[in-house]
C-alpha cells in the first residue's frame, strides 16, 4: 500500500524542525476569550488584535449582536437545509436586500462562505471553450474556482495593465471571457489598477469579476470598495464579497445586474448543494451591511490607523510590502520563515497577535507578518503596537 499522506512529508519535516526550536505553532492559537474588537486573552495574557481582518470592528456591535439573538429566537439555531429547499428564511432574503442597497445593484445572491462564492460563481458562469483571465497573485477560492470549472485558464502578472492585455489580445474574439480581479490583495495589502484593467477588458469583449473582499465597508466613498473608489463600478460585471471582513460575521456574497443572474440559484453548485447559514448569523450580517453604509466616521479613523503604523513601522526600519499604505492590511516583509516564526512568537510574548503567512500562499515565496488594523484600535493602541515590533524586533534581530 503506498501511504497517501507520504506527498505531505516535507510539509510534516519542516514543522517538526520548526517546533523543535521550541517555538509556539502559529497556526494553532487560540483565543481563550474575546474582550473586544481589538483585544482577546491569548495564552492567558491581553492580546492586541492586530491581524483579524475586522476592519469595521463590527463583531462587537450592540445592535448586530441583538439582531442575531433575536433571530435565534424567531427561527431557531439552523436552518437544515439547502437555498433551494428549506434553507430560505426571512433573513437570508433580507440580507440579499441589504447588499442590492449597499452595492445599488439589481441582485444578491449570498454563499456560506466567500470562499463558496468565488468557487461558485467563477466554476458555473466560465464554461468549456471559455477563458478565464486572472492576476497571478489571485486568491485560493479564486483558483480553486477556476479548477472546478472547465474553462481555460490564463494567468498574467500582478497588478501588470500591460500583461492583461497582452493575454486578452492572443484570445479568440468569439471566445467567452471572463477576467477575475481582486480590489485589494490580501497578501500584501495592495490595490489593483482597476480602471484600466476594466476598460482594457471591455474593450476586448470580456466579462468582469471583481473580489472586494478586503475593501467593502472601507474603500470608495459608500464603502462598495474599489471600483467604486477608482469609478468604474458600473462596468464589473460580478462583485464578490465576504461577510468575515468588514461585516463581522460569516457567508460570502456576489451582486450584479445582469440580466439573468437568479438562474445561478439554481444551478451553482455550492450555492444548492449545502445547508444555507444560520438565521442569526443572517440577522446580525443584515444589520451590519445596513450599519457600515453610513460608516464614514469610522472609516475615516482606520485610514489614520493604516497611515500611522505604515509610517512607524518604516521609520523604524521594516520592509513593507507596499510604499504607501493603500488599505487597512500593512505586510511586514520577514528576512525568511525561520526569522518570521521568531518574530511573531516574539509579538505573541509581547501581547500582539498579527498573521504569519508564508509559502504558497504568499507572492515569490516571501514570509510575511500580515498586520489588519480595525477602526476600533485607538491611537493609543497603535503606538502600543508600534513599541511592540521595536522591541520584539530588536530582540530578533530584524531591525
Ligand atoms: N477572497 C479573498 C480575496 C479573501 O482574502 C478571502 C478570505 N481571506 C476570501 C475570498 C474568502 O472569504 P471567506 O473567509 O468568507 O471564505
């Protein structure tokens, strides 16, 4: 018998060496309690949050919270059941509608999970003999959705306006096409160049997807991210979007106003084949993405936030992974993965959680500290942050 798990040895090999150093896994830490937004107890001690993709902070809202539980009382803990079968109940209706009026589009088709509905939506509407057109540095559900479907698929390098049209030039002109972009990517916080990308795609008679993942609520001037930010909004054909950033809780989402868009409810095949999300969870989103429309405020001050640590982070002397802070995500650039482990185990001591990303997931094999910062974080607690990678990072070595 030959062992299927022997192609995950050197996976296995180099944890092993990894935590035989006596390092924390970082990929195992659990939160023992969640005070606030921006704070938990981690190992039994008060953790800033700095790397949770709350943006928002609305996991703690009051008015979220009281729609959930009162949606745990008018329909129970699931919903056991499919969209298409018994799994509609009032407020997954209710949350589509919240989406048509945040986005101003004439559809809302909401998944379990974002990463359902880039895999839905990508694998059903790009079919054999079509082409999908993606950044290379695209994410795992955007990938996975292309293997799941038949279509051909073409990659081109990140964020390179003049690649993308390369790629769409050497396409047959009746072929099918469909380009999948990101607003920000999430590896390095970066922004895609939106505009043009999308003109160049139309002109070349392709459809357009875009992942706002990471902008919704925070990017472009009603938070719809940024296509709306770079005006071109009316010109992607699909936005997809995730309820486990801005919104605080969990389910993926994709609007548009094609024409026939509903038909995808029936036959996307993560969207019929499995259970639809709780009704609480329905609630609380609802009431989120109706919150964060009126969200300048607080979006103001995460901009501050991201602006502040960008440049205290260089002033002290990290590699970031962008210039300018272009989102709320701020990549700190590790020398390589054993240096990063330290550093972030050192963050960990210090009573700073960020995320440690490395290999496949990150672009040209780089170990990344990903830093999210939440409008919640005062300015106190970012110049805490701030002192917190000058003595952790000092301690390693890296600064
Ligand atoms: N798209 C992007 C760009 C993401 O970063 C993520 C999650 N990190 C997803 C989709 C998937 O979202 P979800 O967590 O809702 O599955």
């Amino acid at each position: 018998m030959t062992d299927l798990f022997s192609k995950f040895d050197p996976l296995i090999e180099q944890r092993r060496a990894l935590l035989e150093t006596g390092l924390t896994d970082p990929f195992n830490l659990v939160m023992e309690k969640v005070l606030s937004p921006t704070v938990a107890i981690c190992n039994g001690r008060e953790t800033i949050l700095l790397g949770t993709y709350n943006y928002m902070g609305m996991t703690f809202d009051e008015d979220v919270i009281a729609a959930g539980k009162q949606a745990f009382d008018d329909f129970g803990a699931g919903t056991t059941g499919s969209r298409v079968l018994n799994g509609t109940f009032h407020p997954h209706r209710d949350v589509e509608a919240a989406l048509r009026e945040f986005y101003d589009m004439d559809h809302a088709m909401v998944f379990s999970t974002g990463y359902q509905a880039n895999l839905g939506i990508i694998s059903t509407i790009a079919g054999k003999g079509d082409y999908i057109i993606l950044d290379i540095d695209s994410h795992a559900s955007i990938y996975d959705g292309c293997k799941m479907g038949d279509a051909e698929i073409v990659a081109f390098r990140h964020n390179d306006v003049g690649a993308l049209e390369k790629r769409l030039k050497r396409l047959p002109a009746e072929a099918g096409k469909l380009v999948v972009l990101e607003g920000v990517y999430s590896m390095l916080g970066d922004v895609a160049p939106l505009r043009e990308m999308v003109r160049i795609s139309k002109e070349h008679g392709a459809m357009v997807l875009v992942d706002e993942a990471h902008s919704m609520g925070f990017i472009g001037a009603n938070g719809r991210g940024v296509a709306e930010e770079q005006g071109c909004i009316d010109d992607v054909d699909f936005i997809i979007g995730t309820f486990s950033k801005s919104v605080g809780t969990v389910g993926g989402f994709c609007v548009s106003n094609h024409p026939k868009f509903e038909i995808l409810r029936l036959v996307c095949r993560p969207y019929v084949f499995t259970a639809a999300l709780p009704p609480s969870v329905m609630a609380s989103s609802a009431t989120s993405v109706r919150k964060l429309m009126h969200g300048s405020n607080k979006r103001a001050h995460l901009w501050e936030n991201s602006k502040t640590l960008h440049k205290g982070l260089r002033d002290l002397g990290f590699q970031l992974g962008t210039d300018e802070p272009q989102s709320a995500i701020i990549a700190v650039i590790m020398p390589d993965l054993e240096r990063g482990a330290m550093m972030w185990e050192a963050l960990l001591k210090e009573g700073l959680y960020v995320n440690l990303a490395r290999p496949p997931a990150t672009p040209a094999g780089m170990t990344l500290l990903r830093c999210s910062l939440c409008a919640e974080h005062t300015n106190e607690q970012v110049q805490d942050i701030l002192d917190r990678f000058e003595r952790a990072g000092k301690a390693v070595g890296i600064i």
